[in-house]
C-alpha cells in the first residue's frame, strides 16, 4: 500500500440517532500516511463520525470501509486483525478502572497470546518512557493520576500493539498548555519513527496546524470543506471564517505562519 | 518516513559466511507484531543460538519495517546490549537507542510471611469501620430529623414521595408473584400432612400464622433489599463517580439530609404495606390450594382467619417490615456513599450491601422471634 492510497473510505455516510440527524451525505477517505484533523463546533459530530470509521456505530445509510473492507459483517478473525492495526485515544482515556497503568498497556499485548511475559514487561516499560511516565506510577490505579497523565497512559495503551491508524479524539482537551505541546512533540515523535496515519478530531487550533497535514470540517450536518489547512481556510463558510479568522484563530495562525508556508 | 510496505512478509533469518571467513546474519522483511505473530516465540529461541556466538556479524539492514515489539525480541536475544558487529538502517537506529535508555521495571512485591493474620485484622478492622460508619449515620440522620422538626419547610416530600412510589409501588408485582407462589406450595405441602391426621382444619392455623407472622415480613424485606438496596447503592455509587456527590456537597445540600432520609423514611413507610400485601397474596395462594385439596371453602376460611390467628401477629408482621424497611434503606445509603470512582469498588459495594442488607433482615427476624416469643401465640 503506498502512500496516498485510502486506508478508511467513508462513502454516503448518513448517521441518525432517533429523529436527529448527525451527518448527511458524508465522503471521505483517509489516506494512507497522513494526519488528517476532523473539526466543528460541538455537536458538529466529529466524535460520532469517529465512531463510525471505528464500527462502533452503525450507518444509517452509506459504507465504511477499512483497508476496503467493510467494517460490518466480517468473520471474527478477519475482525479482530482490522482491530489490532487501530490503535485509539478517547476523550477520556478510557482506562479500564479495575486494572493497574501496567495492566491497562499490557492488556491489549496479553490479548494477543503470543508474547509472553517477559517482553510484554520490556515492552510496558517501553510504552511508557515514550510517554514520559516515571516507572513508579506503573503500579498505581487510574483513579490516583491526573487528567494529563490519563491521556499520556492512553495514548501508551493506544499505541500497546504498534497500530498503523491512530485515532485520537480531542487528544490535548483537559490538558494545560505546556503538557499540550508536550503531546503535540509526543505524536510528532511517533509518526518520525512509525509509518502511523492519524485521524484526529479537536477543537484545539494549536494542535490542529501543528499535526494535521489535511482538515476535514463538519458543520450543519454535512463536510463543509476538505484539503489542506491554507485551502480550508479560504473555503467561504460561516464556520470557518468564525473559527479560523476570529480574534483566536488568526493569533494561531499568525504563529504558526512558518508552518503553514512551509 | 520509511518507505510503506504493506505486504505481510515475516522476517528471514540468513547465515552466511563471508570472504574474511566471518560469519554474517543477514535478517530481511518485516520485524512488527503484527508480521512475526506465532512466529514470535520460535524466532526468538532461534535469535538466543546466534546471539550465543559474540564474533556474529548482525546485518539488519534489510529489515523493512520494524516496532518496539520487533527491537525487544532482538534486544533480548542480545541480552540487552549490541553485539559487537552491528549494521543499522538509521531510522531503526532510534529504536535502539530507546531499548538503552529503558528504565528497569519496578521489583515485584514480595508476599508478605504473615499473610494470614494480615487479612484477618484487616477483615475485623474493615467491620469496625463500617459499624462505626453506620453508627455515624444513624446518628447524622436523627440530628437532621431534630433539625426538620424544627424547620419544616425543609422536609423534603417530594422525594420521599418519588423513593415511596419506586420502593414501594413499583415492587408490588414481583412480590406479589413471589407471594403467591410460596402460598401456593406451602399450603400444598401442609394439606398433604394434615390430610393423613384428618386435622383439616388446622391449615388455616399453620398458613395464618407462618404467613403473616413470618413468611411475609421475610419474603418481602429479602425482595425490597435486592431489588431497592441495591439499586439505592448504585444511585449513590454513580453518583460518586460522577462527582453529582460533592456537587451537592458545594452547593450545601447535604447528602444525609436530601439522600438518606428520604430513603430510609419512605422505605420505612413503603415496607409494612408490601408486607401486608405480600402476606395478603400468599394467604389468597394458600386460600386457593386449600380449596382444591382439601375442600375448605374461601368464606370458612376467611371466617375462620381471625380465630386462628391472633391480632398481634400482623403487627408484629408490619413491625418487622418498618424495623427492616429502614435498616435496608440504611444499609444500602451507607455502601453507596463508601464507594470510590471506579467501577469495581461500584460492583463490589453494591454486592456486599445487598448480602449485608439480606443478612441483617434475617438477624432482625431472629431477634424478633426471641423477644417476642410470648405475644400472639397460643
């Protein structure tokens, strides 16, 4: 597979939820090596979208396709291979409670029941100085660590089995502005040593120009406007002129002008 | 980036020997997970023998595509340093330079010798705690009954109101069924012993007595702790996890006054009266059987009720139901606010109230028997 090629296709997607309808008429395809960040407003259905490229939900019209593959109606097996090459960072973290830091990132390596211990232990410990945890925290609950430490340990366990997509929803939210960078340099870091392609869906404009190499944006239901960051921005719709040219984006913007030529 | 390859060729192990008379292991294709799958544990023995012979020239640059998980199996087989003899793609050269600087993993903890006596005291100080937490409550509770009786407007109706109609109303279905199938069962039984007596008539002793005196007040109080216990414990345990409990805490409401009382109140109501219908159903059950096995009609019966059964049985049955309505309600408040924000301390405190809850109903029962030996009995 080469680069460009679609990893997930999303073809006339539409999404409802009883009588509320979240998307229409929704085309997509995420290509193979690239970063491509999902924006809107809130409720715009940027986490529902994600859900869906994750078959977590199901279309109420329309396909999604992994590797072009259905996600619906495969056979366990087949299944379960499509799951382990997706690795994903929830809003929340999402760590599982009951389970230590050490077991939430050796979980997913125990699951596969081909490593034994002794490398998954090598590889925990991996995981989490990529992450910036100090060795001590492996033994504590999640219900002990802060909100930036959940999203670091997440991301370890996202990236547990070495997945080639990522997904991440509003990966610097709750975080403060260093730690934020931090994540940013963190995601950076990875795509320099894997050939990882990322969906990722935020609010943050920081973020969004720092990784995103094209932006899709939602809003009113529909994609209002896709390609990269410097087209988005010239594409004539309420939202984006709201959310790139206001008092906030244009000061994201003027920063990150460097990045934006370059 | 390295160049994508999204072929799944595994990796291959190639020993040659070169013109100097070295030896050379060539490894090619894929060194991921994913790649290596079942291979993993073979490849890794086979790794070990070569890496037992310290002149081996390592080339690994051939490997298309590798992961921690691929550099730890071959870190491993090196026993955590580099062979002497190593040729590197630079791109994989960082995964290396990561597996040195990994930090040790933590020692296991070492069981403790005195294991046993440790669980132990931990067990009886457990109890200790809860006893004095239940303590406190109790005590908490009736501080803030002075405190309404002296504020009234502050009683809060409307949810012992709702709690009266979730408790109460709402379980009066399956007591009812439950009710009536024991009737149903022990009014057959009996009537079968009785029948080779010709001691008829002393059906409506044994089913009035057992069932208003005992089996109803039991019957109901076991349903109402696994049915209202348990779920006023995970009302209050999500609540926690949630944070809706110190959100009430900053906005000065507090939790024993708008959360427990109206609990233990409207289960203190609500009880007697699924008592009196859940004994109600199971004589009716017992009525019916009576009727077809053994010929009694429903009107002798009912006649003959009142005669059997003193007066003072079915307020002892409703005694025990209010006594058992509040201890539940009290019960299940006080493992609902000792649980922690994850979900297995949710699942445990709710099993344990529910267990504590049927336990302590049927010690409350006991203590009634004995101290009430002598009322209603003839």
């Amino acid at each position: 597979m080469a680069d460009g090629e679609c990893i997930i296709e999303v073809e006339g997607l539409y999404t409802r939820f009883g009588s509320h309808v979240v998307h229409e008429d929704i085309n997509l395809c995420v290509r193979h090596g690239e970063v491509l960040g999902l924006v809107g407003g809130s409720g715009s259905g940027k986490t529902a979208l994600m859900r869906q490229m994750l078959g977590l939900e199901t279309p109420a019209q329309g396909k999604v396709r992994f590797s072009g593959l259905p996600l619906h109606g495969q056979d366990r097996a087949k299944l379960q291979y499509m799951r382990n090459r997706c690795g994903v960072l929830f809003q929340k973290g999402a760590l599982f409670s009951a389970l230590s830091v050490y077991d939430n990132i050796a979980l997913p390596m125990r699951e596969l029941r081909t490593l034994d211990e002794d490398i998954i232990r090598r590889l925990v410990m991996l995981k989490l100085k990529m992450v910036d945890i100090d060795t001590r925290h492996a033994t504590k609950m999640p219900a002990e660590l802060s909100g930036g430490m959940i999203k670091r340990i997440a991301l370890a366990r996202a990236m547990a089995l070495d997945p080639e997509l990522l997904f991440l929803d509003e990966p610097t939210a709750g975080l403060d502005p260093q730690l934020s960078d931090a994540f940013v340099k963190l995601i950076q870091g990875m795509r320099h040593e894997l050939p990882l392609t990322i969906v990722m869906a935020t609010h943050d404009l920081d973020t969004l120009v720092a990784l995103s190499d094209r932006v899709a944006v939602l809003a009113e239901q529909r994609m209002v406007a896709l390609g990269t960051l410097q087209e988005v921005i010239k594409a004539k719709h309420p939202f984006i002129t709201s959310f790139f040219c206001g008092e906030r984006g244009k000061r994201t913007l003027e920063n990150n002008r460097g990045i934006l030529q370059g | 980036m390295p160049e994508n390859q999204g072929s799944n060729s595994s990796i291959v192990l190639r020993r040659v020997t070169g013109e100097d008379g070295a030896s050379r292991l060539v490894l090619a294709g894929n060194c991921t997970l994913t790649a290596l799958g079942k291979r993993l544990q073979p490849l890794a023995g086979e790794l070990a023998t070569h890496a037992t012979d310290p002149e081996l020239q390592w080339d690994l640059t051939g490997i298309t595509q590798m992961d921690d998980a691929g550099a730890v199996l071959l870190w491993r087989a090196w026993a955590e340093r580099r062979p002497r003899h190593l040729l590197l793609q630079p791109e994989h050269e960082r995964l290396f330079n990561r597996l040195e600087k990994m930090p040790a993993p933590p020692a296991p903890i070492a069981r403790d010798p005195l294991w046993p006596i440790t669980v132990l005291g931990k067990a009886v100080f457990l109890l200790w705690d809860h006893l004095i937490g239940l303590i406190a409550l109790s005590g908490q509770l009736l501080l803030d009954a002075i405190y309404l009786i002296a504020h009234p407007a502050l009683v809060p109706w409307r949810e012992i109101s709702a709690n009266l109609y979730r408790t109460g109303a709402q379980a009066l279905g399956i007591t009812a069924l439950v009710g009536f199938l024991i009737g149903v069962v022990l009014s057959f039984l009996s009537s079968r012993q009785l029948q080779m007596f010709g001691a008829d008539i002393f059906i409506i002793n044994i089913l009035g007595v057992s069932i208003i005196r005992e089996l109803g007040p039991v019957l109901a109080a076991i349903l109402v702790a696994g049915r209202s216990g348990s779920s006023m414990t995970a009302q209050l345990g999500v609540m926690r996890v949630t944070e809706e409990l110190d959100a009430l805490t900053v906005m000065g409401i507090p939790h024993s006054q708008r959360l427990v009382m109206p609990k233990v109140i409207a289960l203190g109501i609500a009880m007697p009266l699924v008592v009196l219908w859940t004994s109600a159903v199971a004589l009716i059950g017992g009525m019916v059987v009576a009727e077809i096995q053994l010929g009694l009609g429903y009107q002798f019966f009912l006649s003959k009720l009142p005669d059997a059964v003193a007066i003072a049985n079915l307020w002892l049955g409703l005694g025990k139901g209010v006594v058992c309505g509040m201890v539940i309600a009290l019960i299940s408040c006080h493992f609902g606010l000792r649980i922690k924000s994850n979900t297995e301390s949710l699942g445990e405190g709710t099993t344990n109230s529910v267990v504590t809850s049927i336990t302590v109903v049927i010690i409350i029962d006991a203590i009634f028997a004995v101290v009430f030996s002598n009322v209603g009995l003839r």
